[in-house]
C-alpha cells in the first residue's frame, strides 16, 4: 500500500511484531472436542449446526437415518417450495428469462402473476441508474483493483443517498432492497471499466442501461464495448443467475447478512457484511481456482477423451505433484450434497452446445472427465469412501468463460445473482427472529497473570 506523506512499516518492525504474535497465541484445536466446540458451527459429520428457521430456501443433500446416521439421496435445492430444477426446466422449455421471476418468488414468497411480474421488472429497470454525480465520486474517483471491494464500498456509499437509511419497516427495507438488486449490477460494470482503465491502461466505456432488457441481457449489453451478445449467451448467464440466487440461511454470506441485521443495523451494512464474506477465496472464489486447474490440466497434454491420462493427473494433484500443492481437486465435494448439486447439473447440461460452438469444447470435456473419475481416484488415493459429487463450482468458471466474462469478474457476478437472496433473508430475519445472534466463545487462554514491574 502506498500513503506518500506516511512513512511505511519496515519489515524489521513488522517482524517484531509478527514473532511475538506466534509465541504467545495458540489455541489446541483438540479442546474442541473437550468443550464440545462446533468449529466453523459444523457438527463433527461436517454438516451445520441448526441455528435457525427459514422459509425461504432449502439445500437438501442427505437424509439422517434412525441412527442418526447420514443416508445420501439426490441434490435438491428449493426456492419458497419450487425446486430449482423445475423452474430452469420452465425457463429452457419456455426460452424465457426467469431470474427476475426467481428474485420475486424469494422477495415476495409465491411466483408473480404475469401482470405483478411485467411490474416488477419495470422496477428494477427503472432503477438500474445510479444516483446523479454517485459513479464520478464514489467509483471513478476512488478505483479499487478488486471489483468486489468497490462494490462493497459503493453500497455502503448508497446509506448518503438514502433519507431514510436507518428505517427498518418492511415497506422502507423491501424499497431499498429493489434498489439495490437493480443498481448492484450498474456498480459492477462501472467499477470493473474503471479498473481497466487504471490498472490495466485500456479504454473504458459506459452504457446507459437499455429499457426492457433482463438482468442478464443488461450485464452483457453493458459489460461489452460494442453492447453485442446473442440470445443464447443471455440465456445461459439468466440460468447461472438463478442458480447462484440463494443457497439457505447457513452458507457464509446470508449469515452474515443474517448475525448483522440481527442487532438492527441498516440494509446497505448489511449487504455490505455479505458481499464482504463473499470476497473469500474459500467462498466466491472457488470457481477461480477450478479453472486454474483446467489450464493446467489442458497445458500439460492431459488427453480429455481418455480415462487413464485424467485419471494420472487427478492422482497428481491428490498427491500433490501437480497443481496448487493443496492435494485438492477443485470443483468436487460438497458440505450438503452428496450424490448431486442441482445446480451443477443445470449448468452443465445447458452448456455443452454452447461450449462447443465458442470453442471451449475440450475444456468442457475435461470438466465431465474430472466429474466423472474424481470421486474413484479419492477412493483410490485418499480412501475417500463418502459419496464426492460436482459442486456448482466446477461447472459456473467455464459457464462465465464461454460468455467472455474474465475471472475479475466472477464473484462479481455471483453477488449480483445472490443480492436478493441476502435481502429476503434479512427481511425474514427482521420480521420473525427479533433476537441478536450471538454465539459463545470458550475462553482457553491464561488465567491470574501478574502484572510485574517491567
């Protein structure tokens, strides 16, 4: 970091530091067993401690026998009841846009009629706009090299706007939260243009938003220089979107969202607090890591059409002779599902002709091989015997690459597809829970310390 009038901290001050920081902070990860510690509040069969009741989304991966025992079962994931395969089946077989239908049903709690859903997009169309002279202060003035910390900084920038920030009535936060669904998009292009332009010495171009167009006809319009997309792009981004729209009340962001509108604050603090815990490589930059590891794969000759070759190189990764060095193949397994993630399934059954069309074809096939033998090789390697299935991850990369959208941008462009999600959830929260989260913390450090002449 640069501030030209401070001076910098050495590295001699800061190794001090940091050494004394590691001889006196530890923490015995095995007293958790002791206390009876749910660390990361996962029981001890890696599924979530039960902190809370949502009507709104359900992540269904696993049944529990009378034992108590984890029986495995096919991914479901359920937006207000209706699965979520269902509804993007409605959406291909009908070729229309449904993301801002999904963003009604979790908003609202039932599916529109068609007069209330022509209204609502009006809304959000209506509002993509950001407020007069907010993109030259707060986004043009101020660059960031990562998109997701200027998107945080331009919602909690919003609260100025607002006369009535702090107004916590259904009526007041559902207003702010179509607000924000219909700006978040407009931030990310505008933040990402600006970024190009100081960070990376290109041009950078601004559309104004065009009436009548879909969430994701509007990212495409306005992302690209000459605002040209097909309808096929548009439609698969529409699918992505509603697969990325909620995933429950436990994952990381919307309890974070949750714990934060909990104690009361504003809505821009606490879609701030979720798009912060999205920032997490372990979170919204798992699909980065995916695609790493298909380059990887793709330059070192892996041959996509046959088992053995893929199988050699998953076995290197596991043992850590290729890849990253975690030992980790990205994109398989996951803390819910068990035999499928619905949403990986959608993406890859409506990619693969979209994929060979724009030339992404082998990196698609090699994307299936690694769903297909990555479990068998756990089970060879590792003596993995729990059932590993594809997660979104290993399929959402390739989807954003085939709609040249570059790897700056995919956390990105999950926020904008969960904002509503985070704001149903923070509407619930404040409507029905009314008490402040708060977990406790064992304290495991010293005790009666004597404070002596130094």
């Amino acid at each position: 970091m640069l501030y030209p009038k401070t001076k910098p901290l050495s590295e001699e001050e800061m190794k001090i530091f940091c050494d004394e920081y590691r001889e006196n902070n530890h923490i015995d990860l095995a007293m958790c067993e002791k206390y009876g510690v749910k660390r990361g509040l996962r029981n001890d069969d890696g599924t979530g401690v039960l902190a809370g009741l949502t009507s709104i989304c359900d992540a269904q991966g696993y049944e529990r026998g009378e034992d108590g025992s984890v029986i495995p079962k096919e991914g479901r994931l359920l937006y207000r009841g209706y699965a979520l395969k269902d509804l993007c089946k409605e959406a291909v077989e009908q070729d229309r846009f449904m993301f801002e239908e999904v963003l009604y049903l979790l908003l609202v709690g039932k599916k529109p009629t068609r007069i209330e859903f022509e209204m609502f997009k009006q809304m959000i169309t209506n509002h993509r706009e950001l407020p007069d002279g907010f993109a030259e202060t707060m986004i043009f003035g101020a660059p960031s090299p990562n998109i997701m910390n200027k998107m945080t900084r331009s919602v909690l920038a919003m609260y100025s706007y607002d006369e009535n920030a702090e107004d916590l009535s259904l009526e007041n936060v559902l207003s702010q939260s179509i607000n924000l669904i219909a700006q978040l998009p407009t931030m990310m292009v505008y933040a990402y243009q600006v970024y190009r332009h100081v960070y990376q010495h290109q041009s950078m171009y601004f559309h104004f938003p065009i009436e009548g167009l879909s969430t994701a006809e509007h990212v495409l319009a306005t992302l690209r220089g000459n605002q040209s997309y097909t309808h096929e792009e548009a439609k698969l981004l529409d699918l992505a979107l509603m697969c990325y729209a909620d995933h429950g009340g436990g994952n990381s962001s919307t309890f974070a969202d949750r714990v934060v509108s909990s104690v009361g604050t504003d809505t821009y603090s606490a879609i701030a607090a979720a798009l912060s815990a999205l920032k997490g490589s372990k979170l919204g930059g798992a699909n980065i890591k995916v695609m790493r590891q298909l380059d990887e794969l793709m330059r070192s000759g892996v041959n996509p059409d046959s088992d053995a070759s893929v199988k050699r190189a998953l076995k290197a990764i596991l043992n850590k002779e290729m890849g990253d060095g975690s030992g980790l193949i990205y994109g398989i397994g996951h803390v819910i599902y068990t035999l499928s993630d619905p949403r990986a399934v959608v993406l890859r059954d409506n990619s693969a002709e979209l994929a060979r069309k724009l030339g992404h074809g082998k990196e698609y096939d090699m994307l299936r091989m690694i769903e297909k033998l990555a479990p068998e090789c756990l089970r060879e390697e590792m003596g993995v015997t729990k059932p590993m299935c594809a997660n979104i991850d290993l399929y959402s990369g390739i989807v954003f690459r085939i709609l040249g959208i570059e790897e700056r941008l995919y956390a990105p462009v999950f926020a904008i597809a969960r904002i509503g999600g985070w704001c149903a959830h923070r509407m619930e929260e404040l409507a029905f829970n009314n008490r402040v989260i708060r977990p406790a913390y064992k304290y495991v450090g010293p005790e009666n310390l004597k404070i002596k002449d130094q």
